[in-house]
C-alpha cells in the first residue's frame, strides 16, 4: 500500500507536468475596450457628464411649479388682545389665542422671466455637451496611451529577441574561435574578445528582460489590471488614414473633440451672461394654495389663496459686472480655441510628415537585412577558412544587429505614426 509520502509526490509530478493555461492573444481593439470598462480617468469623464446632465434637470425644473409646504406652533407670553374707546370706556377684547398652530401649502411657477430660465436651460444643454465631448476626448487620450503602451510591449519583444539571436550567434562563434585556439590556428585575444562581446550580449539581454517587465507592467496599469498579469498581444493594427494632407487637416479642425469642447463652454459662458442679464428684467410669477391659521376669535380659520406677482430690478451693482465677466472668459476662450486650431493643425502635419518618413524607413531597412545577414554568413566562413579575421567577425554581426534593430524600430514607429495620425485626425 503506498504511504502519504508516495501519495504526495504522485501528486506534485502531475502538478509539474500539467500544462499551463494557455494565454489567448489580446487584440488592440480588446485593449481598447478593457480600459474603457475599467480605466478611472474615463469612469471620472464618465460621472462628469452624469453631473453636468443632473444639472441640465436641474435647470428645466425651474419651469416646473415649485410647491412649499410648512407648519409651526407659536406660543406667546399673553393672550393678543385689542382696546377701544366706546363712550369713553376702553374696551379690550381677544383676537387671537395665547397658543395657535399655523400651516400652509402654496404653489408658485414662473410665468415670465424675460428669458432667465431659457438662457439657463441653454447653458446647461452646453455645458452637458462640453461634458460629452471632453469624454469622447478622454477616451481618445486614453486609447492613445494604451495604444502606445501595446506597441512597446511588442517592441521590447522583438528587441528581446534579436538580443538572444545576437546572443545564439556570439556564442557560436566563440565555439569557432576556441576550436581555432585548440588547433593553434588563432591567438588567446581573439578568444578573449569573443567573450567579452558574448558577455556584453548578455548583458543587453538582461536589460531588455528588465525593460519588457516595466512595458507589460505599464500596459496592465492602464488596463487596471494587476500589473504582474501575463501579458499576449496580437500584431494587428488599425490602418493609415485615407487622404492627403488637406483633406486630413480639415477632418481634424471638423472633428476632433477639444475643439468641440471650448465651442460648447463658449456657447454656455455666452448663455449663462444672457441669464444673468435678464434677471434684471421683469420677472412675472402666479402663486397659489391653502392657509391655515388656528384662531377661535377668527371667522375662518383656513383660506384659499391666489395672487400674482412682478418682480423688476431697476438697479443692481453687480448684475452687468457679472454678465461682463462671463463675456470676456467667453472671448478668452475663443483665443484658446484657435490657438487650438493651429495646435491640431501642425499635430496632423507633423504625423502625417513622421508616417511618411517611417515608411521610407521601413523600406530601406528591409533591404539592408538580407545583405547584413548574407554578410555575417560570408565573414563567418573566410574566418573559419583562415581568410578573415576575429574583428571582421565581430564587425560583421555589430552589422547585422544593426539592420535589424533599424528594421525593428521602423516597423514599430511606423506603426505609432499612424496612430498618432489616426489620433490627430480624429478617427482613434
């Protein structure tokens, strides 16, 4: 019968042979989507918009007839009382009690208001649209960032690659070299550089590693996820914006929403200045409802009421100060908002300029990688023959990392040029 002893290491050889989940790829466009559900910045958006529509409700509710209920019990130190004179005798007799309780339920709703609640309505609608808009510009924000924490992690990948390729070719010829040595065909120096520059490989690879765990980590931080989660990412992205660089300008004045933002705060600063300005003006209300008033010596202690009343400020110190006020931040916005439009302007024609240039990048360097590795591979062989030396080796793969590290780099700024253009344009 076996023992517990047995039992367990049964069952810790079938926990080490049992295969690992596999990690699925994750798409950008799924990256895109889990930060959207999960990111605080956008959940902050999110609930900026949510306010700013409570306060459009707010606003229309002024339209709506506000009804006040209230009660109180009033007590007073001597029964009220009142004295006159009848054939010079003073008479003194009760008009109310000593204790009374009092109640009321009136409605009020504003008739006219020389447009104070419209342009508040107004201001707040906006408002509402700025709130929007600045959402849809923290999502484009966010997806950028999160687009741009994806690339790294594929770039660091790749980088972690060719570090261990560069590695598996140094030591491959360090093999070459010793093998040379034992036969007393080359000296201890080339032996010697050949492991300091396979140490130096190394060295790189481990920097790279280093780099590749910060990268995942600031990718899951973005995602809110825990920022040891193991990371697998799809190389598939979203397309170059279609158009020259006129057409994209002008798609990029047209859409991109801060532009829209600053137009909507405009909108509500000029709104809200045109409230203020009209609570100045007559201001017409109908008021109505029931009151009660205990009181024994009162004929009817409870009454029907209606009335209507005018409002008008001839004159007030601050009001047009006030107006002035949000008028001028109005303007100063404006002066933002083109200051923004020469701003997007020069963000779609510099990414338009870098997706340009990646793109002539990328061509060279793909052309280059084949000559630097038939390079390697003919080098390789003269040293093996006799008829190179240990530095022309060593030049060589220097080369050859160097083609594809320019290969590696323009491929993925070429990749974050078009996002970037996607995201100055408008269309992230």
């Amino acid at each position: 019968m076996p023992t517990n002893k047995a039992y367990l290491c049964t069952g810790l050889l079938a926990l080490i042979n049992t295969p690992a989940p596999a990690v699925s790829a994750e798409t950008l466009e799924d990256a895109w989507n889990s930060a959207i559900n999960n990111n605080h910045q956008i959940k902050s958006a999110k609930n900026d918009t949510d306010a700013s529509e409570q306060q459009l409700h707010s606003a229309q509710g002024q339209r709506l007839p506000e009804l006040n209920v209230g009660s109180a019990y009033t007590q007073y130190s001597e029964i009220p009382a009142a004295q006159t004179q009848i054939n010079n005798q003073t008479l003194q007799f009760n008009t109310s009690q000593s204790g009374s309780v009092n109640a009321q339920a009136v409605a009020s709703i504003p008739v006219y208001t020389s447009g104070r609640i419209s342009h508040h309505i107004h201001a707040a609608q906006a408002s509402l649209e700025a709130a929007r808009h600045n959402e849809t510009t923290m999502l484009s924000t966010i997806k950028l960032q999160v687009a741009e924490a994806y690339v790294a992690v594929l770039r660091t990948e790749s980088a972690k690659q060719l570090a261990q390729s560069h590695i598996d070719s140094l030591a491959a010829h360090a093999t070459d070299v010793g093998n040379l040595f034992d036969q007393g065909m080359t000296a201890r120096n080339d032996v010697l550089a050949a492991d300091v520059e396979l140490a130096n490989a190394r060295q790189r690879a481990v920097q790279v590693n280093n780099q590749l765990d910060i990268a995942r980590a600031h990718y899951n931080r973005l995602l809110d996820r825990d920022l040891s989660e193991a990371v697998k990412l799809e190389h598939r992205f979203p397309d170059l914006p279609k158009g020259g660089l006129s057409d994209l300008s002008g798609h990029a004045l047209a859409e991109r929403p801060e532009l829209a933002v600053l137009t909507e705060q405009i909108t509500a600063l000029e709104q809200q200045a045109q409230s203020v300005k009209a609570g100045n003006l007559p201001q017409i209300s109908v008021n109505g409802g029931y009151q009660y008033q205990e009181n024994r010596y009162q004929a009817f202690q409870g009454l029907w009421m209606v009335n209507a009343g005018v409002q008008w400020k001839l004159y007030d110190g601050s009001t047009h100060h006030q107006s002035d006020a949000m008028n001028r931040q109005a303007i100063a916005l404006k002066e933002q908002r083109d200051d923004l439009s020469s701003q997007i302007a020069l963000q779609v024609r510099q990414a338009w300029l870098d997706s340009r240039e990646t793109q002539q990048r990328l061509a060279v360097a793909r052309q280059t990688i084949a000559q630097a590795e038939e390079n390697m591979k003919v080098t390789t062989d003269r040293y093996q023959q006799g008829l190179s030396t240990n530095t022309d080796v060593l030049k060589a793969e220097e080369l050859r990392m160097t083609a594809h590290d320019n290969l590696n780099n323009a491929t993925y700024d070429a990749i974050l040029a078009a996002l970037h253009l996607r995201y100055a344009v408008g269309v992230l």
